[in-house]
C-alpha cells in the first residue's frame, strides 16, 4: 500500500522557522521525484520545491527561494522542507508528491498545516 505521511506543520510566529517531513512507503522511493506543493484558502495548489531521484538538483518557486531547502534521504524513505524566515503568505496546507516519469506513476500525501501569525 502506498503511503505519503507529511508531518511537522503547525502554528509559528513570522520569522521563525519549520522542518516539514514526508515519509514514504509501498513504492521505490528513491526512482520517484519528490516535491512539495501548498494551497492556500481560496488559492490555487503552487509547486513549492522538487529535488530530482538521481543528480538531486533542486528547483523552488521564485516566492521561497534562499529561506526554503528541500532534500531527501533515500535510506529513510523521506523527503524534507527547511522552511526559514516564515512569512504570513506562506500559510497553506503543504503536500507532498511523488511522481515516477516511466511507467508514469504519482502520489500524494493527505497534507499539513503550516500557519504563519503573530
């Protein structure tokens, strides 16, 4: 059974920071490209970050780059996102994905709450 666990959302005072954790199960994890994605009340579903399965680059919307890091740790099935320097417009419901290019496959975790307020 396919499994996408997010976890370390909560509430956090703007300036402060955030480690969000996606635990993997039921696929080959280190074949997929991980991403992480956010929604917002009202708003379209934006792709955050994305680190590759092989050469680990990474890529993050223009909005987080220099105060957000993604990376993933193949042993432990997880894929991780550093968020810094928090501000109240990166308040969302933040996912994770996984996404096989041949045979395409993807999946998605069930989501976790990130809250930016003073």
């Amino acid at each position: 059974q396919v499994q996408l666990v997010e976890s370390g959302g909560g509430l956090v005072q703007p300036g402060g920071s955030l480690r969000l954790s996606c635990a993997a199960s039921g696929f080959t994890f280190s074949s997929y490209v991980m991403s992480w994605y956010r929604q917002a009340p009202g708003k379209e579903r934006e792709l955050v970050a994305t680190i590759t399965s092989t050469d680990i680059s990474t890529n993050y919307v223009d909005s987080v780059k220099g105060r957000f890091t993604i990376s993933r740790d193949n042993a432990k099935n997880t894929v991780y996102l550093q968020m810094n320097s928090l501000k109240p417009e990166d308040t969302a419901v933040y996912y994770c994905k996984a996404v096989r290019a041949t045979p395409y496959r993807y999946y998605w975790g069930q989501g976790t709450q990130v809250t930016v307020s003073s």
